[in-house]
C-alpha cells in the first residue's frame, strides 16, 4: 500500500484532451491537494482500475465527455460495472463533466456516475477532491448533481460564480500537457443548436493579452513554438459586445506573440477558434493577416436560408455571412465555412438553398465544411430528432465531396449521430446502473 491511500484517474483521450488539461493543471496546483496522487490514462479499463484498486484504498475516476462521445462512454461504464467486483466498485467514486453531463446530469448519473459536474468545474473540482481527501461531504461541492439516497430524485447544487479566466493556468507546466491557449469562454449569442450559450450563462469572459502573452513566453524555451487559440470568436476577442470588435486588443496580442524569439507560427481565426461575421471588416482582416501563419479562417454560416437562421437565432443573415466571406477572400484568406444540414424545421427547400449558397461559395475559392445536426442536450433543440440529409441534398454533397469542395465526413457523422441519439433514448430507458446491481 502506497503512504497515499487516495487518487485520481483521469481519462484523458485526445477527444477531451483541450477541456481536461487546464483542469488537471488547476488540480496541480492547488496546495490542498498536494498529497493526492493524479494519473492520467490514454483510455481507462477495467484492468487498469483494478491495479490501481491494490495500490490505493480510494479513487476518483474522472471522464469527460461530448454527445458525440455518449455510445463509447455508455459502454465502458457498463465495463466496469460488469468486470469489477462489488467490493472493487465500492472503493471507486465516478464522475463526470463536460458538455454532455453538463446538459443531461440526470442520463448521465443513470450511467453509473456518482457524481455530474454541471458547467465549469474548476473551482468545483478542486472543493469536490479537497473534500475526497478530507473525508467531507461530496455532496456539497458547488456545481454537482447527484441522486438522493433512494435513488429516485437528482439533486443539484447551485453553480459556484463564474471564475476569472486570468487566475487560472492555461497549460499543464507540471505534466507537459499544452492544449490551444484559451483566451475566450462562453458566447452571448442564443444559436439554438449550441451549448456554449447555456454552459456559461450567455456570460463573455476573455484571458488577459498580458496572461496569455506571458504563457506563450514561458513556452518558448520548451520549443512549444506553434501557438493556436480556444474561442467561439477570434475577432470578438476583448471585445464589450456580441457585434463589435476590440482591434486594438487583438493586434496587441497577436503583434507580442509573433514578434517573441523562437516563435513559428500563430493561428488565429482557425480551429479551434473560428470567426462570427458581424465582426469580420476589411480593416481588421487587413491588420490581422501580417501577424499570423494561417491563410484559412474558419467561419460559421450553418444554412444559407434566411428562414432556418431566423429559426436556430443565429443572429446575422445569409447577406451577412457572405460578404464577411468575400472580405475574406479579397483579403487573400481562404475561408472554411461551416453549414449544418437537417436541422429542425428545415425543407428541402431551405436545404437547396443552401447547396445554391454552397456551390456560389466553392466557386470563390471557399472550402465548406458539412455537418450533420445533432441534438445536444441545454440546447433548445435538445428533443429534437437527429439530422436527415434528404436524398437529393445526399446526392449533392456526394458530388461535391468527391470534387474536394467540401472538408469533414459528413456521412459518417451522419451515422454517429444516429448511433449517439439512439443510445441517448437507450440511457434514459434502462434501468439505473448501481452498485447493487453488480456480481459479487
């Protein structure tokens, strides 16, 4: 037996790999947890539970998760359940966080998790394994969402208030886990089929130019010299509206960041941080091109029927999206436009008129990137059916695909989607997973 009877082990796969690092890096840093041990995995198993289970008296098993993720995560739960003893499973505390849990806490503890963290969890993360080691009361850590005694009613605990972005760290230092520099979380903005919104209560909040400048000075040395961004928005970034842009703060930022010895390259505007249109304006695409390695934007349009984006809010017209996309172009970028396909409410009609839109766009030299719409849960549309591409928009896209015009298998999204929604209805039908339940 080790002289610490109590860990954490984190599945960190590479689909969680951006939202799980500055956790863990908050984790490391916190002085209250100084004598708990974290371990992070590529892909948590049964096995590896139970060669952790003879080494210390308690674990933490931590997963985070998208919707897309729900079938695999579904699965691997039932794992455990199946394959560890009673006696094993008691000394396993399981929780949860991201997107989805944070959308469906009640699906997600019928699982087989103990625990859903329900938004940002940095602070809850830190009171709840603090608590973990200090033998209090999980149950009243801020942001989690558990079952009651019988098991028959969810409980949640009012969310901690919003952090400040500046007084956590960005990277892993400590384990040498360096995601995108988050510099922008949550969106005023109410696009029906997104969580962000909801996640972080319409609330903007940025990391300071001279935070995140000094971050990337830290890098230098360590040869991290490829610096990307996390963002709804890169040119709303500092900004005090949803419409407006602060091009002052961002030329700050990005001119610091270019002009450090070692540096590479700087992507901004591109995954994982794409542009709104209303605040793409020559001027600023202008200034920003000098400072920057990428010559492909990421911007979301969705549809190319005015109906269909006055349904979902998305806040800004077809006329919008395309003249943000020609400023673009003229300015010599190549923009890599997002369009869902079979959201709610939309015709075939609504759909071809975003193919016209597609096959204009294709012809300027822009690269579309198809999605298939899938409902997530604390979205507006979350009880809505998945995506149906009709058979002539199929055919379509086909063509166009085949032709390189458009980025990402949407067919094969198409497919998950479905897999992801019918386990959703699978989950929220079947009885709870519980200890109860499992072999001796």
């Amino acid at each position: 037996m080790t002289s610490n009877s109590k860990a954490i082990l984190v599945d960190l796969q590479k689909k969680n790999f951006y939202s799980l690092t500055p956790l863990i890096a908050t984790i490391d840093r916190d002085e209250r947890l100084r004598n708990l041990d974290l371990k992070t995995f590529e892909s948590l198993n049964s096995q590896i539970l139970k060669k952790h289970l003879n080494k210390y008296d308690e674990i933490v098993v931590a997963i985070s998760f998208r919707s897309a993720q729900l079938t695999e995560i579904y699965a691997q739960m039932k794992q455990f359940y199946d394959n560890l003893s009673y006696s094993e499973i008691r000394k396993i505390t399981f929780i949860a966080g991201g997107s989805h849990p944070s959308g469906d806490p009640l699906n997600t503890l019928k699982m087989g998790f103990d625990y859903a963290f329900i938004g940002e969890a940095e602070y809850s993360i830190s009171d709840f394994l603090n608590r973990f080691l200090e033998k209090g009361d999980l149950k009243a850590t801020p942001g989690v969402a558990y079952f009651d005694d019988n098991r028959e009613k969810i409980v949640k605990k009012s969310n901690p208030p919003l952090i400040d972005l500046n007084d956590y760290p960005l990277v892993s230092q400590k384990r040498g886990l360096y995601p995108p520099l988050e510099i922008t979380r949550g969106c005023s903005f109410g696009c029906k089929f997104c969580q962000v919104p909801n996640l972080f209560l319409h609330n903007v909040r940025h990391r300071s130019p001279d935070i995140v400048i000094d971050t990337v000075k830290w890098m230098m040395p360590r040869k991290l010299s490829d610096i990307r961004f996390i963002t709804p928005n890169s040119f709303g970034y500092m900004s005090k509206s949803s419409r407006s842009v602060n091009k002052e703060a961002i030329l700050h930022l990005l001119s610091s960041i270019s002009s450090l010895e070692g540096i590479r390259s700087v992507y901004f505007g591109t995954f994982p941080g794409e542009v709104r249109p209303e605040t793409v304006t020559e001027d600023l695409v202008s200034a920003v091109k000098p400072l920057i390695t990428n010559r492909r934007i990421s911007i979301g349009l969705q549809s190319g029927s005015e109906k269909v984006l006055q349904r979902i809010m998305r806040g800004h017209t077809v006329e919008e999206g395309i003249k943000a996309i020609n400023i673009l172009i003229s300015e010599g970028f190549q923009p890599i436009v997002d369009f869902i396909f079979g959201l709610p409410g939309a015709s075939e009609q609504d759909e071809m008129e975003s193919i016209n839109i597609v096959e204009y766009l294709v012809k300027e030299s822009a690269i579309i990137r198809a999605h298939v719409f899938m409902p997530l849960p604390g979205t507006a549309f979350k009880n809505e059916t998945y995506g149906r591409v009709p058979v002539k928009i199929r055919k379509k896209l086909g063509l166009l695909t085949k032709e390189g015009k458009i980025e990402g298998n949407w067919a094969t999204q198409e497919k998950y989607v479905e897999e992801a929604w019918k386990t959703a209805n699978a989950v929220s039908q079947n009885p709870i997973i519980k200890r109860e339940d499992n072999h001796n």
